[in-house]
C-alpha cells in the first residue's frame, strides 16, 4: 500500500529563519507531488507541484521554493522566513494517469514569530 | 477561471437534518470535481467525486449533483449525524494532469 509522510509536525521559526519541510511517498512510482498551504478562510492554496524529479512548477509568487532530488521526495524551502509564511502546510501526491485523487499527508504546521 | 466559489462558509444543522454545500467555477475545462472531508485536526479525504460526463453520483448518504452547463456542483449529505461535523472542501480540475484547485471550506456543525 501507498503511504506519505511529512515532517516535522510542527514547527516554531523566527523571522528570516530558513526553513525545510520534506515529504515522502512510499509504495509507487512516479508520483505526481504537491505542497499546498492552507489558512484560515483560504482553503487549500497550491504552491508548488512536481510531475518528476527536478520538474517543479510554482503556482504563486512567494518567499518558498521546492525541489524533487529524488521521484518520491519533495521539500519545500525558505532561506529566509516571513510572518506571513506562517500557516499549516500539506504535502500530497496522485498517481500518475490515475483517478486524480489526492492523497495528503498530516501536514506541518509553522509558525513564525 | 481559476477560483472555485464554495457556500456557505459555515452550516449548522440538527442531527438527522439534510446538509447542502454549493460551489461554482467560471471556465469550461474543468471536468473532475471532488470532494474532500477535513476531520480537526486531520488530512483533508477524498469522499465523492464526479466526472462531468455524469450529472449525479451517490455514495449512502452522500451525493453530488453537477450542472456543467450552469458551472456549478454541489455536494448534499442526507440524515446528517454527528461524526459528519468537519471542514468540507470542493474542488476542480482539468483532464490529464490533476492540478486541483480548492474552494474555501465550509465548516459543517451538526448538532445531537
């Protein structure tokens, strides 16, 4: 079976802290990966997503970065933290030519103060 | 034609009651639209989702109704209980590649 995994759980930074949050998948192949933030009355915000290794397309312009070292890696990245970049954070993945589904993993939530 | 509106923000109902969350999208490729539960604290989960080649699709006693041509689906859940009260998100996206994008939650409250 496919599993995802995302840490650290939570996570306390200062402002102009960097910051790297890594997700992995397990038990397939070539996923298709995402980050998405979701905040309080905004639903969930894609960020980044990725369709294979070093292929990473940002949806908004911010203060984040992504990459995909590796097929079932991803990481997202600040070298330096905003207060705005606060929020909790989803990692998912879908397989790739599959239903569409969305599957996430348990999230980080960061705060930056 | 990138955002999804979704409505009402919040619901609250009696347990037994019928719930309704509308959501509405503006472009014409979009053809999958899902539908995801957030439990507190929890990872947002697929619970229904319609193709648009279809107009209706249930599952117990939830469904989901779409009407391409006025660009708006909607997800119903009938005999509500208590164990329903979550965030509740709509969701849509195009063929090929699935970049879903989401509405903004409604937060459903149902009360015993």
């Amino acid at each position: 079976s496919q599993t995802i995994h995302q840490w650290p759980a939570t996570l306390v930074q200062p402002v102009g802290s960097p910051l790297s949050l890594e997700c992995t998948v397990e038990g397939t192949s070539n996923p298709n990966l995402y980050w998405y933030r979701q905040a309080a009355g905004r639903g969930l915000q894609l960020l980044f997503y990725s369709v294979g290794i070093g292929q990473i397309s940002s949806e908004v312009p911010q203060n984040l970065s992504a990459s995909r070292p590796q097929d079932r890696q991803f990481i997202l990245s600040s070298k330096k933290l905003l207060l705005s970049d606060s929020g909790f954070y989803l990692c998912a993945w879908s397989r790739l030519g599959g239903t569409g589904e969305l599957f996430f993993g348990e999230g980080s939530r960061l705060t930056v103060l | 034609g990138e955002n999804v509106e979704q409505h009402p923000s919040t619901l609250s109902v009696q347990e037994g009651d019928s719930a309704v969350i509308k959501c509405t999208y503006s472009d014409s490729a979009s053809n999958y639209f899902p539908w995801y539960k957030q439990e507190l604290g929890k990872r947002p989960q697929l619970i229904i989702d319609i193709r648009s080649n279809v107009g209706e699709k249930k599952d117990q006693r939830i469904a989901v109704t779409l009407n391409k041509t006025a660009k708006h689906f909607s997800l119903h859940i009938t005999e509500t209980q208590p164990e329903d009260s979550a965030v509740y998100f709509c969701a849509k996206g195009g063929t090929g590649f699935q970049k879903l994008v989401f509405g903004t939650g409604t937060r459903l409250l149902v009360s015993p």
